[in-house]
C-alpha cells in the first residue's frame, strides 16, 4: 500500500518509520506524531471535534493529532500496536 504525503509517496513501511502512534491505557488518550515532534514545537492546537485535537507547528503545519476516549474512537488493533506509554 502506499501513500502520499507532502508531495511524495511513501510504502507502509516507510510511513511507519515517519509516523508514530503512543497510547496511554490509563487516560485512554492516544497520539499520532506526523514527524519527530521537539520539545515546544506545537505551537498551536485546535479542537476539530470533541475528544480530538489537531497540533501545528508555528508554520502551521499538521505535526500531530491528539485522541482523547481512544478505546471508543480508535481500532482496537492500533491501539495494540501503538507504543505504550
């Protein structure tokens, strides 16, 4: 399967390596990291729905995406997957 994204396309595998999805069982939160997300790099956060929000860096980039309510939102084989924090 491949995808695109900024412009070029990546194999699963590669999107893999670039993409990163934590979960925190006990607060049921999860969270996709688009890229390596430094220290004070989100510079804004905007609710797109509840229990979902969207991170931007300061040139307003998608840099990551927080799930609240994980287990009810997301596919529980992801969550399996996911790294657990």
């Amino acid at each position: 399967m491949y995808f695109l994204k900024y412009n070029k396309v990546y194999n699963t595998y590669e999107l893999n390596k670039i993409m990163k999805i934590t979960y925190d069982k006990e607060a049921n939160a999860a969270y996709i990291s688009l890229k390596d997300i430094n220290a004070g790099e989100v510079k804004r956060t905007v609710e797109l729905k509840e229990d979902i929000m969207l991170d931007f860096d300061k040139q307003g980039k998608l840099i990551g995406i927080e799930i609240l309510n994980a287990s009810k939102i997301m596919n529980k084989e992801v969550l399996a997957e996911a790294e657990q924090i």
